[in-house]
C-alpha cells in the first residue's frame, strides 16, 4: 500500500461559498480526503497536516519558510510522495520554491489545486487530487511537479520550475517555454518528447542537497515587471532590498532611453551604487546578438539569467539571498531542476 502525506495550504481547494463570498474554511481540505475515499477504490493511505490555511494571494515568503519545515518535519522519505494542495493565484511560485528547495527527493512531490471550491459541479479540484495520487502510484518518478486540468480536459503535468502564472480570463495555466512535460491519460502518465524537456533518464539522476539548515526568508528582494511609461522615480530603495529581478520584454530588452527617470541602465547603476545586486530575467542568449537595449542594460552591470521564467527565478532569488551555503549569485546560476531552457 502507498503511503501519502498530504499538506493542506488553503486556497480555493479547502474553500467554502457563503452568500456569494469564498473564503478558506478549516474543515473543507479535509473534505478532499473524503471525497476522494468515496468516488475511487485505491489502495493507498494518507496523512494529513495543515501547516497554514489561507488564500494563496495572501501568502508572504514566511510562509514558505513554514511550508518547508512543515514538510521537513514530516520525513518526507518515509512516504511514497507527497501532495501539496495549494491556491491557484501564487501556485506557480510556490512550486517553484519547493522544486528549488526538495529537487533532491527520491519521491514525487506533487502540487495542486482547484479553479472552484470542491462543491461546485464544475471544480477539478478532486480530479486533479486523483491525477497526483495516480502519479505517485503509478510514474514511479521523482522529483518535483504540478498537476492541473486545463479547459479542455487535459490533466497537465508541469515541472514544477517550468508553470507560469495561469491568465486571467480562462484561469490557464502554461509552461514557460510553451511545452508542457507531460499528460495524465487514464492514470498514467505520457511524456511530451520535446528538444526543450529534459529526457527522462535526467529524471532519475541523483540531484544535490544544497540547503541543510533552516530558512526564514528574512531577507528581502524587490520584483519589477517593465511597461512602457515605468518610472523609476518612484523607486527610493529606502528599505534597501538585497537584490532586485527586473523582468524583460521578450526579446530581452526594458527601456534604456536618455530619460533619467525610465532609463533602466541608470536605475541599475544606482542600485548597485547602493550596495543591490541586480538580476534581469530572462535573456535568450546574452553571448549572442542583442538589441542596443540590452546592451546597454548588461553593460550597465546588470546580472542576466537565461531562458528562466519570471516566477521560477523570483522564488529561486528569494532562496539564493536567505540561505548560506553558496554564493547568492552561485546559487542563482546553478541549475537546480530544469528551471533552464536549453538555448
């Protein structure tokens, strides 16, 4: 028999609706578990903690700190795998985080969620629960990843560092890069065979163990999206972030006009000026041909990270500037699990 911890976060999974309002209700995750006894006949046993019941857009870094302690203290190795049941709005970068922080587990870890509370006919919420526990049951694989039924019925398997933020009008999400790593199909799992997914001999290679102690996340970092007209003016920097990701256009370029106050050049000049290191994300190919733009953004000592999603290299700088046991810089260019596309 597989056993199965399950770690409750909140969410619109452990929702209720009341008068028109959702909200968490610390009885539903658990309904999950009742649910899913009731409509399937799988030999498996679960345990269940619930480290903290919130909607997912109200989660701050501490409590990722939590989350990973909480899984720590569980021992992991002596489960089968783990399910993570998660809010779906900040779910990219919570899979993110614990596909950095546990890409060294024999087992799968597996995160989830819903797009409606579990008593709305139309949640896929318990179908995506299956999917993982079938995962686990099944794939035999390790490592880290996210299971969600998209629009048309498809289950998805993303890996974890690779789903990016689901839009806003049909609720989907996607992989970076566009390629999904694979399908749930009648429990089992297909492989999507793509140049830009890992083989899956890679799958089963040991990975390191790079963070040992605690985590508390204490350290903070400042995350800006570019869009024409931003002004950088309104940036003082006087809680002076550790560092700061600036996201790109998609051909790897932000503003880099004569303006002072939206030229992106000069605000990295002045962060680092000020002691901040600072990361662009993402560029194709900065050895390669680049717009003057970018040129000028690198040259003004900018640190480029490669062919990584926005929400991927957020988590992984979060991490980088509150562990101690690399470089930060170090820890953000080693690869961790798949966060980088091949070029």
């Amino acid at each position: 028999m597989k056993r199965i911890l399950v770690v409750f976060t909140g969410g619109t999974i452990g929702c209720r609706v009341d008068d028109l309002l959702i909200d968490v209700d610390k009885e539903k995750p658990f309904y999950l578990l009742k649910l899913f006894n009731e409509k399937y006949d799988i030999d498996v046993e679960f345990d269940a903690i619930q480290p903290y019941n919130i909607l997912s857009e109200n989660i701050v870094p501490n409590n990722w700190a939590v989350l990973y302690e909480a899984i720590k203290a569980a021992n992991p190795e002596k489960y089968d795998g783990i399910i993570v049941a998660h809010g779906t709005d900040t779910l990219p970068y919570t899979s993110a985080m614990l596909g950095f922080l546990f890409n060294y587990l024999d087992i799968p870890l597996i995160i989830i969620g819903s797009n409606y509370p579990l008593e709305d006919k139309r949640s896929n919420g318990l179908n995506n629960f299956y999917n993982a526990v079938r995962f686990i049951n099944e794939a035999h694989m390790k490592g880290v990843y996210s299971i969600f039924e998209d629009n048309s019925g498809r289950n998805i398997v993303y890996l974890s560092t690779r789903i990016i933020e689901a839009d806003q009008y049909n609720d989907q999400y996607t992989s970076f890069g566009g390629v999904d790593f694979g399908e749930m199909k009648n429990g089992k799992l297909m492989f999507i065979k793509n140049r830009i997914n890992p083989a899956k001999e890679k799958l089963f290679e040991s990975r390191e163990k790079i963070i040992n102690g605690s985590i508390d996340f204490s350290n903070r970092v400042l995350a800006i999206r570019p869009y024409p007209g931003l002004d950088y003016g309104f940036f003082d920097l006087g809680g002076k972030p550790r560092a700061v990701l600036h996201g790109l256009y998609h051909s790897g370029t932000a503003c880099a006009a004569d303006e002072q106050t939206y030229s992106l050049p000069r605000f990295i000049t002045k962060c680092r000026e000020a002691g901040i290191d600072f990361y662009i994300a993402s560029i194709k190919n900065p050895e390669g041909a680049l717009y003057a733009s970018s040129g000028e953004i690198l040259n003004s000592g900018a640190i480029p990270l490669t062919n990584i999603s926005f929400e991927a290299a957020l988590a992984k700088l979060f991490i980088a500037y509150n562990q101690k046991e690399l470089l930060p810089i170090d820890y953000m260019l080693k690869e961790q699990f798949f966060e980088f596309l091949p070029a």
